[in-house]
C-alpha cells in the first residue's frame, strides 16, 4: 500500500517540496472560499446595519418622550440654494475681539452625551476622505452623524418634495453615511427601501432613505431616516 514517507526520512530538498506543495494547496483553496468569505462578510455588516439603525431609532424615540419640542439650536442648518448676484461684490465679514461661540451639538451627539447610545458608528461607508478639488458641498460630512434637520428645507435643497415615505412631520432624524461605495449604497437601498416601478428604464425605490453623490469620485452619502421628532 502506499504511504507519506515520515518527515525523517525526507531530504532536505524533498521536505522543501512538499512545504511549497502544501502552500500551493492552501492558495488555491483561499481563492476557492474567497466568495463565500465575501458573502458572508456582507450579510454579517448587513446585518450589523440593521440592528444599529434599529438602536439609533429607539435612541432618538427615547429621547423624543423626554424633550417633546426639539431645541431650535440642535437642528442642523440647511442652506438654501441662492444664485449669486454678479453686479454685486462680496462683503468682507466684519471682525470682532469677542470670542467665537461653539458650534452646538448633533442630536447625535446629545444621544451620546445623555448615554442612549456609545458612539455614532456604521458598518458601511468611509470616513475623513480628501475632497475632490472644487466648490466644497456644505452638506458634506465627514464621518456618520444622526441629525436633526428640517424636513422642508432638506426638500427644497435637493429639489425632492418626497424624500422619506415614512416621515409624517416637518422634524425629523436622520443618520448621513459618508463616503459609500455604490455596492453599499443599493444593499442599504434595498433593505430600507421599497421597491417601485420602473421609471425611465430604472428600477426606482421609494422608502426611508436616498443618496447623493459624495465630494469624492465613485462615492455617495446615505441619508436615511431614523425617525419623526
């Protein structure tokens, strides 16, 4: 019967052989398990994501019965969309010696800060990446945030007069994702949105979150709605 030959009675240079034949094994057995490696790292941040947005939503809702009216200073401020005039120069902001104020805080960070949730985090996307050159986008964060803006004005910005379908309020919360890949973006799309009917050629999704185009080539932000306020 045939039988290994024990590691004693190799030779060196037949010991070296056998080393690089079972390398060569393990390779070629990685590359065979890399998709299913990759199929379940998806489900598993997919599902990851679902049980963060389902946190993030019982946060803002635990925090909505204890402050009924949001203070107008956490609400993120939307900028309007103004052409510029030509025949009028810009103003040089007039300079002060009074100390500048501090930003006030995200709702985000008042969930942190009141311990309804450890940090604002998402298994998807990316965070601190460089711009592109150009005009920078004022709605462009850096890292995940929960907001709470105005719903109007959020509209209005984006030209989209419907934005989330469960949004029964003109306050809501919202989380911003940066930095996604387009593969992320359509795995959010389609366990958060609904799927509709074809619109010019395109399967459209109609449900509680949408997408924008990043300050970064090939990435988008994820603006997904958390809950009314």
């Amino acid at each position: 019967m045939f039988s290994h030959p024990s590691l004693d009675s190799l030779s060196p240079g037949s010991l070296r052989v056998w080393v690089l034949v079972g390398i060569a094994v393990m390779a070629v057995a990685l590359v065979a398990l890399r998709p299913v490696v990759k199929i379940v790292e998806d489900r598993t941040r997919l599902a990851v994501a679902q049980q963060t947005l389902a946190t993030y939503r019982y946060a803002v809702l635990a925090y909505s019965t204890e402050v009924p009216t949001v203070p107008p200073e956490i609400l993120f401020e939307i900028p309007a969309h103004k052409s510029p005039d030509p025949e009028k120069l810009p103003v040089p902001a007039a300079t002060s010696d009074e100390p500048k104020q501090s930003p006030s805080p995200s709702l985000g960070e008042l969930l942190v800060s009141t311990k309804k949730i450890d940090r604002v985090a998402f298994p998807m996307g990316q965070k601190n990446l460089l711009p592109e050159d150009g005009e920078p986008d004022p709605l462009q964060i850096h890292q995940p945030k929960i907001l709470a803006v105005s719903l109007p004005s959020l509209a209005d910005y984006f030209k989209n007069p419907q934005l989330f379908s469960s949004a029964r309020s003109s306050q809501v919360a919202v989380l911003v994702v940066p930095y996604l890949d387009e593969s992320e973006a359509e795995s959010i799309q389609k366990i958060i949105g609904s799927l509709s009917e074809l619109q010019n050629g395109k399967t459209v999704y109609r449900g509680d979150c949408f997408f924008t185009r990043s300050s970064v080539e090939g990435k988008f932000n994820g603006w997904i709605y958390l809950s009314d306020l």
